[in-house]
C-alpha cells in the first residue's frame, strides 16, 4: 500500500464540475491499493499517517499532528501509485489490486479514519477526477507498506 500524503493549505476533488470533497488545513492523501494489500496493512499504514507530526509549532519545527492542529483529510484512490515503468514507455499496472479488491480496502481506509478525525472527505472510486490543493511547504511524503513494514 503506498500514502503520498501532501500538508496542504486546502484541497479539493471535483468529478465532472462538481466538488466531491473539501478540506482547510490538513492531508491531501493519493492511496495506491497493491494485490497484495489487507486490512492490517490499511490498519497500520492508517496509523502511521495519523502519527505523522508535520505541521509547525510556534518555533517553526514540524512537531505537530493532525489531531493537535484540527486538520481534515481528503482521500483519494490512485492506482497508478503502483505503475512499473521498467520496461519500455507505457506503463503497467499488472501490481495494482483489482477494482473490487482496491475500492474495499479504499472504503474501509476512509472508515477508519472517520474513527479517528472530524473532517474526512473523499474522491471517487475509479473516476477521471481533477484535484486542486495548495501544497503547505511544499511538504510531500510518501509511505509504502512495503518499506515501512516490510
């Protein structure tokens, strides 16, 4: 499972002109789904992301979660997290989960994070969206199950 988490100013999703999902201050979240992926991986990955002390303090250190700072989350599923562009110029995507496995492991991440945080808004499963944010640094990590539990 791979998070590309964004610390932004504001965010939004929008399917075909109307707006799906908002947030102020918080995580903009792309989630890439792997065939591989559970919900313990989800659980952990989750956690982490909500662990994650990114935002400033009054002396300008990242020291600060998203709980302490009131932020929301916007989630939004992306496969072509998991594209191998090894071999030749299109990519593949052969290491994605399958639609039905990914957008349950999609929907059951946004239910975990409404367990846990106020404002939770979302994308569309599988739709051509148009995502705007005004990244806050710019400050972009990326977590990978893979890399983080190996």
């Amino acid at each position: 499972m791979r998070f590309v988490i964004q610390r932004v100013a504001h965010a939004s999703v929008s399917v075909d002109g109307k707006v799906l999902g908002k947030i102020d201050k918080g995580y903009m979240v792309l989630i890439g789904v792997s065939g591989a992926d559970t919900r313990e991986v989800a659980d952990r990955m989750v956690k982490k992301m909500l662990g994650l002390r990114i935002f400033e303090d009054e002396n300008g250190k990242t020291n600060l979660s998203l709980e302490t700072v009131g932020g929301g989350l916007l989630l939004i599923s992306q496969f072509t997290l998991y594209a191998d562009c090894r071999r030749g110029n299109r990519p593949g995507f052969t290491l994605a989960g399958k639609p039905d496995m990914a957008s349950e492991m999609y929907e059951y991440i946004i239910e975990k994070c409404q367990e846990q945080v106020p404002v939770v808004e979302r994308g569309e499963f599988g739709a051509d969206m148009k995502v705007e944010l005004l990244n806050d640094g710019p400050f972009t990590l990326v977590l990978d199950s893979d890399e983080l539990f190996g």
